[in-house]
C-alpha cells in the first residue's frame, strides 16, 4: 500500500517572510511597479500615480507603518521613475533587480 495518487508539493524556493513590514514593504513595490507596468506606454499618468504614492507612503512613515529604511528604498525608486526619460523609463520597468525588495541604487547612480 506504499502507492498514494497524489503528489507532495513542490518546496518553493522563497523563503519564508515572517517580518509584517517587509510584507508591506513588498506589496508597496508590487503596487508601484503595477502602476508603472499599467502605464508603460503613459509615463506622465504613472508619474502622477508615483507623486500619489509617496505621499500615501509619507503618511504612513509618520504613523510608524513604514520604516525610514523601506521608505528610502521606496523613494529611491520613484526617484528614478520620476527622473528619467523615456528610453531611460523601459530600462527601469525591464530591470527585475529594480523591483527585488533590498534593491540598492549604485554609487555613481545616487547624483
């Protein structure tokens, strides 16, 4: 009787995220990169969405929901969204680093 038709569930290679605000954190991003993925051929409406967003993001440092280090790399982010060209915009939406949560700007990028 060792045979059983079901399989066992492939382990996920993701580890486990047991930190809420690194939760937050994550959807925050997910939220900003589906805003500019939406409008990827409208950059100015996603800019807008951006502005939008950094204030929500303010509000909620204020209140102690968002830590100060994943609000600098919230706002390092829509940094570069908000600074950018055009060219420079689809680069930004392609780079999957960009959107990993922990991405860091490089040195020479912070100017």
């Amino acid at each position: 009787m060792g045979w059983w038709p079901f399989g066992r569930k492939a382990k996920s290679n993701r580890a486990p995220v047991s930190d809420p605000l690194l939760k937050d954190n994550r959807i925050l991003i997910s939220e900003l990169r589906d805003a500019c993925e939406l409008n990827f051929d409208n950059p100015e409406e996603a800019r807008r969405q951006i502005r939008r967003m950094q204030v929500e993001w303010s509000d909620a440092a204020q209140h102690g929901i968002l830590t100060d280090v994943n609000r600098s790399g919230l706002d390092a982010r829509a940094f570069r969204l908000l600074t950018c060209d055009d060219r420079e915009w689809m680069a930004w939406l392609d780079n999957l680093e960009f959107w990993k949560p922990g991405w860091k700007p490089e040195r020479d990028d912070e100017d």
